[in-house]
C-alpha cells in the first residue's frame, strides 16, 4: 500500500510540474524572470528524486506564487516587473 501512495505523488507531482513549466513558459514576463523560473523548476524536478514530499511542497509554494503574481527579480534590476 505504500508504495501505491509514493506512485500516486509521483504522478501528481509531475502532472504538477508539466503545468508548472507550461505556466512559466507562457507568462509575459521578462526573459530574465522567466529563466530564474525555469532554475527553480530544474531544481524542484532534481530534488524530486531524492525528496519527493519536499519537492511537492517547494511545487506548492512556486504555484501559489504564479497564482498570486509573485515573481523573482530581474537580474541586475532589483525590482519586481
């Protein structure tokens, strides 16, 4: 039964990170927003394999931030778009 439940975060996680990346690449943000972005994908996919409940919650918090309009800051700018 355990192993049915690390399956099913598996798919739910990268169901999640799919939408992720496709949000990220259509956002009209500019391109140095958009790959500061793209790292803490790459980041969450590559902890998922070690720590996949904690890759799941680093997902939540990333989502809710799109959700909310919360981006990174343009490198070398030191402002929000």
């Amino acid at each position: 039964m355990e192993r049915d439940s690390q399956l099913e975060l598996y798919r739910l996680v990268a169901d999640q990170l799919k939408e992720a990346h496709t949000r990220v690449r259509t956002l009209q943000v500019p391109e140095g927003v958009r790959m500061a972005l793209s790292r803490q994908l790459l980041a969450i996919t590559a902890s998922a394999k070690h720590d996949l409940s904690g890759a799941a919650r680093r997902l939540d918090r990333l989502m809710n931030d799109l959700d909310e309009g919360r981006f990174p800051q343009e490198p070398g700018t030191g402002r929000t778009p």
